[in-house]
C-alpha cells in the first residue's frame, strides 16, 4: 500500500498569511494527487486534483503542485473561511489512502 | 445537479451488521465508480473501498476484508455498504463518493452527506 504523510499535522496562522501544506507518497504515483477541505460537521470538498489543477469554483488563492512522491498545497492570503481541515490522497492505486490530514486553525 | 444522499444514522449492537445506503442522481450511474469512506470520531478519512456502478465489481481494503460488502442497484441508482461483525471501533461517519476520471487523475468530486453508525451496547 502506498502510504501518504502530511505536514504539519496542525498549524496556526493569521488571516492574510500564506499557508504551505506538504504531503508525501512512499512510492512516486505521478500526479495521482487530490486534495480536499473538511470542516466540522461537513463532507470534504475536493480542491485540487491531478497534483494541480483547481476544482471548478474554488478560490484562485488555493494551489497545487508536486509529482512524483513530493507535492504542495499553497494558500495564498488565507481567509476565515479556509480554517479547516486538509486532506491528501493518492489514487495511484487502490487502496486509495489519505494523508493524516492537517488542522489549520486562527492565530 | 449531482447529488449523492444517504440513508439514516444507525445505532447497532456489537456483532450486529448494517447496511447504509447511497441514491445518486444528476448523472449517469452506471458510468462511474463509487467509494466508500469513514471517519472515527476526531480522526482522519479512511478509505474502505469501491464499487463500479455499472459492472458491479468492488475492490475492498485488507483491513475490511470478510466484513464488508459493496453492492449496487442500477433500478434505483443506489449502492450500499454492508458492514458485519461489528465492534465499538466500527463508530463513525461512513461517506460515500464519486470518483471522476480527468487530465490524467482520479478524484472524488462528489460527496454524500455522510450516515453515522453507533456501535453501542
């Protein structure tokens, strides 16, 4: 199984602030790489997928990038509603397992 | 628009089984896969397996292997997870999703709103 390792687990920042999540493949999947937002109470919401590319009608402050087994999720000037919880996931091959996710709460 | 809804929050005793339950609509079942995700109280997003809506075939993580059972109605656009011997560490958020097929990757696009299942005697 491929296994997948974010960092930091959690992180406290301020509005405004750019936010840098990385997550790590033990084995290279390419760009098999999604990422997702949860918040409490909610289903996650898919963000980025192919290492790279922006869902349809997600903020341009979010990005993406990495392949290969390295790869980043950047928030460019974070806003009150990007504190949440994010997820990586590789769907390189099954079983399609997920980062431990990251907590990104207010300064 | 589409929509993934699933059935009711599920109270169950240990060793008992549960079936939650998936309807799709907005696009064409049969052309997609669908997964199966759970969340532990407080923990991360688990992934358990998956079901081809159309052919029917599933693949299932080692961990859920002989407990859990995908399958799928294409009458009523629904898949269910069937999930047996149940234990105390079975509680959580079981999600259903999506999972899309574009510039070269997969991805779950689509959520359901998540049925939790209490293990409890």
């Amino acid at each position: 199984d491929i296994q997948m390792t974010q960092s930091p687990s959690s992180l406290s920042a301020s509005v405004g602030d750019r936010v840098t999540i990385t997550c790590r493949a033990s084995q290279s999947i390419t760009s098999y790489l999604s990422w997702y937002q949860q918040k409490p109470g909610k289903a996650p919401e898919l963000l980025i997928y192919a290492a790279s590319t922006l869902q349809r009608g997600v903020p341009s402050r979010f990005s993406g990038t990495g392949s290969g087994t390295d790869f980043t999720l950047t928030i460019s000037s974070l806003q009150p509603e990007d504190f949440a919880t994010y997820y990586c996931q590789q769907t390189y091959s099954t079983p399609r397992t997920f980062g431990q996710g990251t907590k990104v709460e207010i300064k | 628009q589409v929509q993934l809804v699933q059935s009711g929050a599920e109270v169950k005793k240990p060793g008992a089984s549960v079936k939650v339950s998936c309807r799709a609509s907005g696009y064409t079942f049969t052309n997609y896969y669908l997964h199966w995700v759970r969340q532990a109280p407080g923990q991360g997003l688990e992934w358990m397996g998956m079901i081809n809506s159309g052919g029917g075939s599933t693949t299932y993580t080692q961990e859920f292997r002989g407990r859990v059972t995908m399958t799928r109605d294409t009458s009523t656009s629904t898949v269910y997870m069937e999930l047996s011997s149940l234990r105390s560490e079975d509680t959580a958020l079981y999600y259903c999703a999506r999972e899309n097929g574009r510039s070269g990757s997969y991805y779950f696009d689509y959520w359901g709103q998540g049925t939790l299942v209490t293990v409890s005697s």
